[in-house]
C-alpha cells in the first residue's frame, strides 16, 4: 500500500505520516481538527477517523459500499452513505460522530 502522508502547504514538508494504508479518499471536517481517511469504491471501506492536531488514530472500521463521505458544517459529524448508481441493495446514508461511533442509519431505496 502507498503511504498516507500530511504535507505543509507552504513548503510541502512532510509534517506527519498517517501510515502505509489502502486509502483512497480524505473527509476534512471544516476546522481542520479532524479527518477520515477511506478506502471506498474498489476498496474494502477500512476507514480512519483521526484527530490530526495531536495525530492519533481515534478509531478504525470497516464501513463497507461507502460511495462518499461528508462532514457536518458542525465539524462533529460525518455522513457517509451507500448509493444506487453503485449499489442495487444496501443503500443508505449513516451518521457517525467526529471519533467513529455510529449515531444513525437511515436506509432507503
């Protein structure tokens, strides 16, 4: 797997390395406190939701047929969802807090 890196934006100097990881998609949240790093698509759905001001990992899960992923204007939820034009079954749309736990799922057709 390629690694996962944080780079400054002014000198790009590696400022942090999330790890070697299968991620395809990074979900900033709006204060730039949090992230959610996603394997989706042709991956398997590992994702990371890290809290990069202190870099650590705050959880790891599998969330499996994700399509896309978006932050609350809140900052502190993250929707994530399952959509038709990808999936015939299993559509839904799941909230998540900031650090990974589930709030809602709310499935549809």
């Amino acid at each position: 797997p390629a690694e996962a890196a944080l780079y400054d934006g002014v000198k790009c100097k590696k400022k942090f390395v999330f790890g070697k990881v299968k991620r395809n998609t990074v979900t900033w949240n709006p204060f730039g406190r949090f992230c959610v790093l996603g394997g989706y698509g042709n991956l398997a759905g590992d994702t990371d939701f890290w809290d990069v001001s202190d870099q650590s990992l705050m959880t790891s899960t599998r969330l499996e047929c994700v399509t896309q992923s978006a932050y609350a204007p809140d900052g502190e939820h993250v929707m994530t969802c399952t959509l038709h034009a990808r999936m015939k079954t299993g559509n839904n749309a799941t909230i998540h807090r900031y650090e990974g736990s589930k709030v809602l799922t709310v499935p549809f057709e």
